[in-house]
C-alpha cells in the first residue's frame, strides 16, 4: 500500500489511479504523492494524468537522445 498523505475520502480512487501511473521507484515518495495531491485537489484528474503522462514523454525523449544505442529497433 502507498504511503498516503492525508487523502480525501472522495479523491482516494483517483488518487490511486493517478499514483498507478508513476514508475515504481518514484510511486513511495512522500514529496511526489503529496504533489499529485495538491494538483488533484486544485486541477483534477485529467489535469493530473496529462501532466504525468507528459514527463514521461520528456523523460524518454532525453534519455533515447542520451543513449541512441538503446532505442527499439522497430
């Protein structure tokens, strides 16, 4: 189980979702989960998903830039 920050009865399924999302060596830190909170709680779901979903993309980008040799082949 996560280590919750104080979560909304009403925002925990999202909560949940959103932190399904996150790689799992990032997934247990206290300041990232109180992160996602406070944007879900300000922003909402889908603002938070687009914003994950984003730096993954960022992440990847850079490090495909950094290490070409280990880009699929396909």
């Amino acid at each position: 189980m996560l280590n919750k920050p104080d979560t909304p009865k009403n925002l925990r399924e999202a909560f949940n979702r959103l932190m399904g999302l996150i790689p799992v060596p990032y997934r247990y830190e206290k300041n990232i989960q109180k992160t996602i909170l406070i944007y879900l709680k300000v922003e909402g779901e889908e603002f938070v998903r687009n914003g994950i979903e984003r730096t993954r993309e960022l992440f990847t980008e850079k490090y495909q830039k950094r290490f070409p040799e280990n880009r699929d082949k396909t």
